[in-house]
C-alpha cells in the first residue's frame, strides 16, 4: 500500500515535503508510510482523498473509476476513518467521517460473502499487532453491521471505554464469550459475562488483504 500511496500523491503534483505539510506532519512520517514501515493514517487519507488522492487506488490497488450511483451491478461500501486497534485501543472520533465510497462489484460479493447484506457492509482501517497473521496491521477490514450479536465465532469490532477494538470473540457453553488476540507473541484473553459495557459494531467478513474470515 506504501508504494501506491507514493504513486497516488505523486500523481497529484504533490512533492513528498507538500504533502506533510499539508497533512502537518513531519516528512519522515510519510516516507515511513510510503516505504510500507508503517501503515498510513486513515485521517490522512482523508485529507488527501479532499485534494483529489485515489483512495480506492491506495486501498485496493485498483484505480477509481465513474461509474453511476444507479448501476445495479456496482455496490459502493463507505469506508469510515474511524480506526479499530488489534493492539492497547484506539480512541473513537466524535463522528463518523467517510473518506470515500470503495465501488464493490455485487458479483464478487455474492461469490466472496454471500450471506451479508451488500447494504450492511463498511470498511475500517485496522492498526496494531495483536491480530497479525489474521489481520495485518494496515489491512482494511470489511464489517457486516448487521451481525451485532456474537453468536458465531470470529473476529469482531468491539466498543469499548470509548475505543474501538477489532478481537477475536468466541462463545462458551456457559453463555460467557471470551475475547482474545491471534498473535500467539501478544496474546491477551478476556472474559465478557454480560457485565462490562461492551457494544458489539459489526463482524469482520473479509480483510482487504485478500483473506475471507
């Protein structure tokens, strides 16, 4: 994603320097984001997507095309800046922000996730290491909202204290669910009894890194 992410900025006459600037953040940073070392913020994607940045090109590797809104063969799946962290938690925004709409062709849901509402689905940028293997940090994963029960095993986005958290959430036979990492070098479990204030937004179906989940 670093080397499109350079592709796309320089495609908009943007100098590496313009761009921090823009962005106000150091040059460092982004030759870091650009050279794959870190996973670019999708706050920043935002920005840039104001200034004319292909997002769907950086995400995807595929370039953004016109299509039109009444096209029946095309879904287009908002992707938000709010962040979901595999690692300590991310802090929620105060509102959602969308940085664009990903055009999805209905085909390749119906082939990839047939059993989620195209209408349901969203993207949401994943950051940290807790999940890796699964989820890598700077992977984009698609979240069917309308699973927000954990009644079936896998890996969901949690709210929680004020924080967004993307684990794996598995249910016990005494109805409690457990809620823990991949990473076997980070591992963390959790307990939910019906206690905590945990709010369940959606199930992670596929990964933008070419992995159904």
């Amino acid at each position: 994603m670093g080397l499109r992410l350079k592709n796309a900025r320089s495609k908009l006459g943007l100098s590496q320097l313009a761009a921090a600037d823009v962005l106000g953040i150091n040059r460092g940073t982004l030759a870091a984001w650009e050279k794959g070392d870190q996973p670019a913020n999708a706050s920043a994607l935002a920005v840039l997507a104001g200034h004319g940045l292909d997002v769907q090109y950086v995400i995807t590797g595929r370039r953004g095309r016109v299509s039109s809104r009444g096209d029946e063969e095309t879904i287009f799946v908002p992707l938000f800046s709010a962040t979901g962290s595999m690692g300590p938690g991310n802090e929620l925004l105060t509102e959602d922000v969308i940085l664009g709409d990903v055009p999805v062709s209905r085909a390749w849901l119906g082939q990839h996730l047939p059993r989620s509402r195209p209408e349901a689905l969203q993207l949401v940028h994943a950051y940290g290491d807790s999940m890796a293997g699964t989820l890598n940090s700077g992977d984009f994963a698609l979240v069917d909202t309308d699973q927000r029960v954990a009644d079936v095993d896998g890996v969901y986005v949690l709210q929680a204290g004020g924080q967004l958290f993307i684990k794996r959430v598995t249910r016990k036979m005494d109805g409690s669910h457990e809620v823990s990492s991949d990473n076997p070098n980070v591992k963390t479990v959790d307990m939910l009894n019906g206690s905590q204030q945990v709010r369940i937004c959606g199930r992670v179906v596929y990964g933008w890194n070419g992995r159904r989940l």
